[in-house]
C-alpha cells in the first residue's frame, strides 16, 4: 500500500481488536496506532495528579512508549478522562495525521470509524459477548502474573462499556458501514483471516 489506505478497527475493551490490529498491521505492512494508548497516557498521569486537558494537549508520540500504561487502573482512569470533550478534541488531529500517512495505517479504538476516519477504506467492528472478553481479560492478566478476580473482572468489562457506549461524545457503536466480527466463538488466527478476508475484499 503506498497510497494512504486507513482501516478502522474499533470494537469494546477485550474483544480481540488489539491483537487483530496488530496482525493486520504486520500482513499489509502499514503502521499501527492502538488509540487506547493515548486515553491511558492521560489516565494514568491524571492518576498521578496531572490535569486532563493539558496533558491531551501536551501528548507526544515517545507518551505512548511509557511504562505502565496496562493496569486495570489505568484502563478505568483511561475510560473516565475518554468521556471529556476537550480531551476528545487534543487528540484528534494526532489520530487523523497517522491515518492518512502513506503506506496506510490501522487504528484501533472506539471511534475510529464513526469520528476520527468517517472516510475509511475499511472499517470492521470487533466485538464479542463480555462474558467471553472478561474470561481473555482475567485469563491475560493471570497470565502476566498479576491476581484477578473473575467476578470483578467483568463487572470492569461491564462498567467500561457502559461508560464507552453511553457516553455523549464519540459512543463506542459501529459505524453504519462497520463490518461487525463477533469474536466470541473464534479462535484468534480464524478472527484474523476473517478480517484480512474483509480488507482484501475491499482494497
Ligand atoms: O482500548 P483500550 O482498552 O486501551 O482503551 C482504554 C479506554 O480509552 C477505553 O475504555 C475508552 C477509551 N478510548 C476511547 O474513548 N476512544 C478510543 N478511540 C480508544 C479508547
């Protein structure tokens, strides 16, 4: 892809489009922005006492490399500052300058299809039951060695998608000419091929 070709992944937290990205991202060979990450950069220095708006304004790309940036704690600070209009508007041009780079990008989030790249080449709507994305949460964070709780975990799941999809500004939904991928009774390389089956289709 040397032309700008953008591809729209977004879906709720713990669906598969993290990994699906990334996969995607690695077949084309063009650039990868999770957008998440910028929502947890400001989360987590509002964890620390910063101010939401100013660090949306400030957020540099080398932001994203920082540490720490995958806690559950952070994931909830993540989603309180993603419902603040201001913080929406910061980091707007960032995700749309990426987009539109030459050689094609993917993002991933929330919004991607319905706000950031309404004009999109493909969008694909990711998503799976919270049953389902609260086990590969808990199963992930066990994995890392941390402790969990299956029942907490997805009441996490749970308030997340309802902050993300109630919201006023940006809602997590698709976008009306989202391709939906319900992940739930997929294995990830089947989640995979079906997306790249999507994305060829349309390129
Ligand atoms: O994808 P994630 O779990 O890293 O996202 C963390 C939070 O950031 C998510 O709960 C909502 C917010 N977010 C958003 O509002 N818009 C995006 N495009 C990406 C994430």
């Amino acid at each position: 892809m040397s032309e700008p070709f953008t591809i729209a992944i977004d879906g709720p937290a713990a669906a598969g489009k993290g990994t699906i990205s990334k996969a995607v991202a690695a077949h084309f060979q063009c650039a990868h922005l999770d957008t998440g990450l910028l929502y947890r950069v400001v989360g987590a220095q509002v964890l620390q006492g910063a101010e939401a708006i100013e660090v949306a304004r400030s957020l540099t790309a080398e932001d994203l490399e920082i540490d720490g940036l995958r806690t559950a704690a952070v994931a909830q600070a993540a989603s309180k500052v993603a419902v603040i209009a201001e913080v929406r508007a910061a980091l707007l041009d960032f995700q749309r300058a990426f987009a539109r780079r030459s050689g094609g990008a993917v993002l991933d989030g929330r919004d991607i299809g319905t706000v950031i790249c309404p004009q999109a080449e493909v969008k694909l709507f990711v998503t799976a039951s919270a049953e389902v994305r609260a086990k590969r949460r808990y199963d992930e964070l066990i994995g890392r060695g941390e402790t969990a709780d299956l029942a907490q975990v997805i009441e996490d799941v749970r308030a997340r998608d309802a902050r993300d999809m109630d919201r006023a500004e940006a809602p997590l939904k698709p976008a009306d000419d989202a391709h939906i991928l319900d992940t739930s009774d997929l294995a990830i390389d089947q989640a995979v091929a079906q997306a790249i089956a999507v994305i060829d289709a349309r390129r």
